[in-house]
C-alpha cells in the first residue's frame, strides 16, 4: 500500500466513525510558547483537551506534520527515526473512551477492507495498573495474555513517569501496538493515550479522575507504511526512497543500507525534507529558536555531503525530488520549491565558505586533549567555533563523540550568554496550566467581538485579574484607583480588538455605575479578549454593566495603517514576485512594520515602484469589504493563503477593489482612498531572507512629507542652490573635501575645477520629487533622509578647516624634504631636522620624515603642525643607524609632547603624539632640540 493511500484510509476510516477531518497544523505554532515545532497530532487540540473552547466536535482525526530533535542522533543509523515525520491521529474530546479507541485501532489495523494485517503478528503493551484495557484486549479483542505486556510508567504512561516524577496536570496511561515482522526487530505503530487523570503534587493518591475523559492516539505514517511496504527501514517506503536514491546520486556515492554512505544519505534525505517543509513555512535558517534548528539541521547535512568529498552547495538540487515525493498531500509545496531550493543553497554556501577551518581547528582541539589527556571538549572552545565558523555545538558534539570525548554544554551555554547569544533548545509539550484566566476559559469559552461594526457597546464585567502570573488573582470587585499594576478586564461581549494578526490592541474605557476604568491595551489569550488598564474613579465589580467606547480617533488610524498593509503586500508581490510573502508585521495607529520573504535588499528603483502602485490604489478609492465564507471558497476566489499560517474555517476574507484577497481578522477601512497620504520610512533586512518596510499613513504621513520637504529647502539654502541641485550640490561637496584631503596628505595643490563642475543650476521643485530628491543626497551621505541639512553644515565647516590649513601650508612657502634639509642642525655628526610645518597632515609629515632619513642615513627628525585652537601634532622619525646605538623615536617625542600639554609614544623609528596648547609649540620646539641634543651625547 502506497503511503499517500494509507494516509487517506485512515481519515477516512475515522470519518466513519463520526470523526470531523481536520487539517494538519502548521508546523511552527506561533500560538504555543511551550514548543518550537509542533510535536505530535494532540498539540493543535489542547485547549479543546483542556475544556478551554467551545466544541464544534468532539470527534477529531488529522495528519499532523511534526518535527522533533530530541532523537536526532538515531537519524539515519535506525530504521525508524525521523526529525520531521507526519503522525496519524484520532481524538476524543470527552466523548468515547477506551473501548471503542481499542477496538476501532484492532479493526483498521485487521480489518481486509481497511489494512488487512496479520493479527498474529500483533502485540499490545498496557500501563501496569490498567486493568480496564487489558480487559478490553483480553474479552472484546481476543488476545491471550502473553500478548499483552504491562510495563511500567517510563513506558506506558503520558507524560513519561509522570506518576512519580510530574509534572502536575492532565495525564494518563498508554496502550501501544506493536508489529512483530518475519525478520528484524518489532516496532510500534500505534500508541493509544488515555488521558483520565489530572496529577496533583507527589504520590501516593495524586491522580485524580478527570471529570471529562478523551483520548490521544497516534499512528506514525512512515512506520505503518514500512511495515505494510516490508522494506527494513522507513527511508525505503515510496515516499522516501526516491530522495534518498537522489541524494545517493548528487553525492556521488553508491547507496548500501549498511554503509556509511547509506546513513549519510538517509540523513541528508532526513533533514532536506524537514527543512524544505520548515523554510515553505517560512522559518528561515538563523540563529535562535526554530531557525536555529533549521539551520542546525542543514548544516548536519552539508557536513555529511563534505565528509563524503562534497564540497559545493548540493542540497538545495534534492528539493524537487521531496517536492515530488510530498506534492500529493501538500501541493503548496509546489509553489514555495524555488524559494525553498534557494534560501538552502544560500545557507550551504555560507557553511561550505567555512566548514574546512572550522574542521581543522575542531581537529586540533582533539588533539590537543588526547595529548593532555583530557576527555571533555571545553564549552568555550565549540561557542568559539560556532562564531567563527558557523559549527553548530551538536555537530561537535557529534564529532566528539565519535572520538569518546564528552561535551561540555554547561560551559559553551556560559561562553554563548557572555556574547548575548542563544540556540534553540528541545521543546517540550506542556498542558493543563493552571491560573485565573484558565478558570475563565473554562466558564466563558470566548468574548464575542463587536468591534467590526461598532466602536461603543454596552457588556457585562465577566472576570477582574488583579497582579501578575504566577501571583495573579480572581477577585470579585476592585475599588484601588492609583493603583500601579496593570490590571486585567475580561467583558461577556466587547467593541475592543484584541492584538492579534500584527495588529496592536485597541484603548479606550469602561464606564459604568460610578467607576470608570481606562483601557490602555487590549490582549487575546485563547478566545478571550482581555482589557488591561487602570481604574480611574469608583468601585468596578463582577457582574457590572458597563459602556465600553474604543478610541475612535486611533481606531480610525489603525484601519489605515492594516488596509495599507494588505495594499503594500499587493504591492511587494506585484514588483518583486509571488516569494514576497509576509513574515510578519505590526500594526499601530497611521504606522506599519511589514516584514517579508526576499532573499536580497530591495532596489531604490524597485522601492520607489512599490511606492508608486500603493499611491496609486489608495488614490483609486476602490472598495474595502469583508464577509465570513467557507476556507475552500476563499482559497477559490484567489484569496492569498500564507504558507505556514493555520485558517480557521469558514474564514474572514477582506477584499480591496479586484488586486487584493486576503484572510484577515483586522479591522480595514471602507474605501482604499481612506489611507491619506502614505510613506515608506525605510527598508532593511531583519535576518537571513527576510526584509522590513517601515512605512507611515494619514496624518503621521502627512507631517512626514512636510519634514522631508522642510528638509530639502534647509539644505538646498545651505548651499545655495536649488532643491532639484541638491544631490549634484552634495557630490561637489563631498568631492571639494575629498580633494582637499588629499591635497594636505600628498602636499600639492588642490585641484577643484572638478568638483564645482558636478554643480548645475536647474529651478523648479515639487513636492513629488522632495522624497528622491533628498534619498540621493542622504545616500550620498550615508545618512538618514532627516540628517542631511545637519550633514552639510559639519562637512561645511570640515572643509572650511581643511581650506585654512591649505592657506597655512602655502603661507609658509613651498614645502619638501630639501627645504626642510635647509633648515638642518648638525649633533655630532646627525642631521637634525626639528620643524613646524603648518597645515600639514599626519601622513604628510610620516612621508616627508622618509624621505630625509633617505637622504641622510644619519638623521633624526620631528615635525609639529597645528590645527585650530586646541590640537597639535607631533610626528617623529630616527634613522635605523641611531636606533642600533639605543635611540628611540617614542622616547625623543615625549618630553616634547608633555610641553604643549599632551602624550604620546610609538616605535623606535617612528612615533606620533599630540597637545592640546598650540601656543606653547615654539618652547615645545625647543625641547625637542635640547632632548635630542642630549639624546646623542649619551
């Protein structure tokens, strides 16, 4: 049996029994703090385990995409072990319980018309206690009772050992099944949870009956499918094999089950797939959290591929064949393949760039601990190396391992914290929290909202928390105006937007019966809308009626900021292609953050193109609406799906004229003409593939234009020209200092025909133009488009300065390492040169003291100029023949910079100070030649 048709068997065997299908979860699941990837089929369910939502169904199967690290290590050496794997699943919330879970798991598995196994060659485990499902087994399956093993709670109990060991919450006992093949070891394809107990502190007597008992089953895919494949490894079933056949093949190695190469092959098939599911999510390979896994995982590969004589990008070539082998059940994979293939090779290039050093400087560590005799690998030494080289600390662990060294994680999380930085960790799945608000999900269930159609509804107090977790509290009346904690406000129906979907939570107030409460933020924990806020006057209570008013004015610029969000998303796809996907955004009152999939930074053409198609749409004043309909009618109607995004169904799709579809829970105006005025702040790149658009609407927009316009005349008056000039005006500036500076370093003169000539005279600006006008003077500048004026007035008084120590240069005549030799003292026989050389610079001076001490072996010299009011330099130089009789450069030049009120040293044949008291620079002259003087006679 094809794994594509055992998968749909086994839907469809459990909408038979009155299963509502359910689509897997996204693989990352923003929604849940406890995990970084989602780990088994129960996780999208917890809140309806736990009672916290109101029940659609009580009946629930799924094929649930799930990723774990925790047995990363067995990937590729045992048959079965997987990082990314899809889990089988049917659930009951309340509903049936063992009996008909056994019994429905016996039938597909043995049934001709379902799976047709052999029950022969079935076993079962129970929880040691569990007498109920052994019974079930033994009377209404038939097995005997050497085919039922009890084993203890490290085995057959969710959580693992949670009897004794916790952690508090809901739990219960397992029953697994396991296949019993012709050759090779069993292996467990069914595991059936009983979560009947709520554990509380430690034993004995700490499970107490659940009032509500369901059930968690699971089915891996790739086992079952190996097993009714019988192949002797998952990485053979068809899904599978054909990736690892190409991996075999980019790689250049024949494939062998039991081969290095073979293992190599079944974990780079292993990790590409994860990865390429993970990156179509657009979890992008980085340095925290899930991407820190992502990353991980490529970089397990591309060691893999290196050690097998690779050594150019070749991962991202076996994309096509897990987009073949997974389009079936998955077809949006399809449309993500080339982001996917190249955000893959970006990432191997960058380890490839590295992996070598990184390798030899890990083989020296091995090394150096075999001939000290040591046996674990420093933590400091790995956080040295994932910084410098990009190895992750599990690679080198994997390596030490191999050479029986230990790992010190303990030290390299210290190294790692000391630099601010941090991986991902194992996930961990947690249920059953307990708190005020968790008391309120399971009275309430959900806050209506009212606030798509009305900004002032009239609700009913349902819940007031005061402090916070784990110290909060329920209380029934809060009368403490001034208080300084937050507290939180939870109402029967609201007007008030929860932050959700980027956009922030509205503010407003609860008034009622003598009180009034001041909402400063409004939050979404489940389907609760929480208030957070304040109380301003009076006594609020449970259960009092209250006018809830959002404030309109912020509301009003939020709708603009979100309907321009979904205008720039037009915008992005239509200039940069359909990649161009949202990574994230914020939304806030006429201002938006918008983050977005593109692999490089987005052109200033492009930029501008961007910006030009959303004024135009906004100026188009084309509808804005939004109805609730059926998910497979929006995804027919065109409406954008973001890949990684989990959809209710029906959904809310917000339409924009016949450009824009999207599924959107935000609040949106009436008519796109409604933004106002719309500005792109910036673009800039938040990390590896993903770009960031700060951008302004309405009034904030406005007032933005009006900076920018004021900025253009402030600069374009500065240096007279007009604001069309602007830019060519900046360049002549920038060209007038460039020429000056080098001017003063190669003492010659100046030459700045060139730079006025860049300068044209052309009139006429418009307020169109001022934005482009001032991004090139601020690009020419590298400054921000509000600091150009600022700018122009310091380079301004730069060049001032720099043309008044040309003025003192040529002041002082001409100057070379001649004239400077006729000016020479003679000490004993060494040509002395101690001068003040005006308006000169440091290099300069560097250059000149080369050129005597090679025209006169025998020499020693220092040089002093002045700039301003509060600044000398000296520069001194000995020739090698006065070092090799002990004379030194730093020695000679610190007397002389102590006199004008400075210090300084350097080299025996050259050193550099500086003073502060230009005034005292004669007398400081004299010192050098008095100094030097002595310096000789010793």
């Amino acid at each position: 049996m094809k794994t594509d048709e055992l998968r749909d068997k086994y839907l469809t065997f459990f909408e038979s029994k009155g299963h509502r299908r359910v689509a897997s979860d996204v693989l990352v699941p923003t929604w849940d703090p406890s995990v970084l990837f989602t780990p088994a089929g129960m996780n999208q369910f917890k809140d309806h385990f736990l009672g916290k939502v109101k029940l659609d169904f009580t009946r629930a199967t799924s094929c649930q995409k799930c990723l774990r690290t925790g047995d990363i290590e067995n990937v590729g050496r045992t048959a079965y072990h997987h990082t990314f794997f899809e889990m089988l699943g049917n659930f009951s919330f309340g509903d049936y319980f063992k009996r008909e879970a056994i019994n429905w798991a016996w039938e597909f598995l043995t049934d001709k018309k379902w799976l047709a196994l052999d029950p022969s060659r079935l076993t079962v485990t129970v929880y040691k206690d569990d007498d109920e499902a052994a019974g079930i087994w033994q009377k209404d399956i038939g097995l005997k009772v050497d085919r039922i093993e009890r084993c203890d709670e490290d085995e057959n109990f969710w959580p693992a050992s949670a009897p004794s060991q916790g952690p508090d919450g809901v739990c219960g006992p397992c029953s697994e099944i396991y296949f019993h093949p012709d050759q090779g070891k069993s292996v467990e394809i069914w595991n059936l949870v009983f979560t009947q107990f709520n554990r509380v502190g430690d034993p004995p007597n700490n499970l107490r009956p659940l009032p509500s008992k369901n059930i968690d089953t699971g089915m891996g895919l790739e086992r079952t499918a190996a097993t009714l494949q019988g192949v002797p490894t998952n990485y053979h079933i068809d899904t599978l094999f054909p990736i690892v056949q190409a991996a075999a093949e980019i790689c250049g190695v024949k494939y062998e089950l039991d081969s290095d190469a073979g293992r190599r092959c079944r974990r780079i098939t292993d990790h590409v797939r994860a990865c390429t599911f993970a990156i179509h999510e657009n979890v992008y390979p980085g340095p925290q959290k899930e991407k820190y896994v992502v990353k991980r995982l490529l970089r397990r590969a591309v060691l893999d591929g290196h050690q097998m004589g690779l050594h150019e990008p070749f991962l991202h070539k076996l994309v096509p064949a897990v987009v073949a082998a997974m389009k079936g059940p998955y077809p949006d994979l399809v449309e993500t393949a080339q982001r996917v293939a190249s955000v893959i090779e970006k990432e191997e290039a960058n380890f490839f760039g590295t992996i070598d050093a990184g390798l030899n400087r890990i083989e020296r560590a091995f090394d150096d601990m075999r001939k000290e005799n040591r046996t674990r690998v420093e933590g400091a030494v790995a956080a040295e190396l994932y910084q410098t080289y990009g190895v992750p600390p599990e690679l080198f662990e994997s390596l030490a391992a191999e050479h029986n060294l230990a790992f010190d994680w303990e030290g390299y999380a210290h190294s790692m914290e000391q630099h601010g930085e941090a991986s991902g960790k194992v996930q961990h799945t947690v249920m059953g929290a307990k708190g005020p608000i968790d008391s309120l999900k399971h009275a309430l269930h959900s806050t209506e909202f009212l606030g798509y159609d009305t900004t002032v509804a009239d609700a009913v107090v349902k819940g007031i928390i005061t402090g916070k977790a784990p110290n909060d509290h329920l209380v029934d009346k809060m009368d403490e105006v001034g208080h300084a904690a937050p507290v939180r406000v939870i109402l029967d129906r609201t007007p008030f937007y929860g932050e959700s979907g980027g956009q922030v939570g509205d503010i407003g107030k609860l008034v009622g019966d003598g009180f009034e409460f001041e909402v400063v933020d409004t939050q979404k924990d489940g389907a609760l809308i929480v208030h957070i806020g304040h109380l301003r006057k009076g006594t609020i209570r449970e259960g009092a009626k209250v006018r809830a008013t959002v404030d309109d004015a912020r509301r009003d610029a939020i709708r603009r900021a979100h309907s321009a969000t979904h205008i720039l998303h037009y915008a992005l796809q239509k200039n940069l292609g359909s990649h161009a996907q949202q990574q994230g955004s914020k939304v806030t009152d006429d201002e938006l953050r918008f983050d977005f999939t593109n692999l490089s930074p987005v052109e200033s053409s492009q930029l501008a193109a961007i910006a030009k198609d959303v004024v135009e749409r906004v100026a188009a004043g084309a509808p804005v609406k939004w109805e609730t309909l059926p998910l497979a009618d929006a995804r027919k109607q065109g409406a954008m799906m973001l890949f990684g995004e989990k959809y209710p169904d029906p959904v809310r799709m917000v339409s924009m004229g016949d450009f824009s579809r999207e599924l959107c829970g935000g609040v949106h105006l009436n008519s796109t003409g409604d933004v106002g005025a719309f500005e792109i702040l910036s673009e800039e790149g938040v990390s590896a593939g993903t770009r960031r658009i700060i951008a302004l609407t309405g009034k904030k927009a406005t007032d933005y234009r009006a900076r920018l316009e004021a900025e253009v005349k402030k600069a374009s008056e500065k240096l007279g020209v007009a604001g069309y000039d602007l830019p060519h005006a900046v360049e002549a500036l920038i060209e007038k200092r460039r020429e000056l500076k080098r001017a003063l370093e190669a003492g010659v003169k100046p030459n700045l025909a060139a730079a006025q000539a860049t300068v044209k005279k052309v009139a006429g600006d418009t307020a169109e133009s001022m934005k482009s006008i001032l991004g090139e003077a601020a690009r020419r500048m590298s400054v921000g488009l509000l600091g150009v004026a600022e700018r122009i007035e310091l380079m301004a008084t730069e060049v001032e300065s720099l043309g008044q120590r040309l003025a003192q240069r040529e002041a002082a005549g001409p100057l070379s390492a001649d004239s400077l030799l006729e000016k020479a003292t003679t000490e004993g026989g060494v040509t002395v040169v101690v001068a003040d050389v005006p308006g000169v610079e440091p290099n300069l001076m560097r250059q000149l003291i080369d050129q005597i001490r090679q025209k006169q072996p025998l020499s020693a010299v220092l040089l002093a100029t002045t700039q301003g009011e509060d600044k000398v330099t000296l520069v001194a130089g000995i020739s090698k023949q006065l070092q090799e009789r002990g004379l030194s450069a730093g020695k000679w030049i610190g007397p002389v910079a102590a006199a004008v009120g400075g210090g300084g040293g350097g080299r025996p044949d050259l050193a550099q100070a500086g003073g502060k008291d230009p005034a005292k620079l004669p007398a400081a002259l004299d010192v050098a030649n008095k100094t030097i003087a002595e310096m000789l006679k010793a």
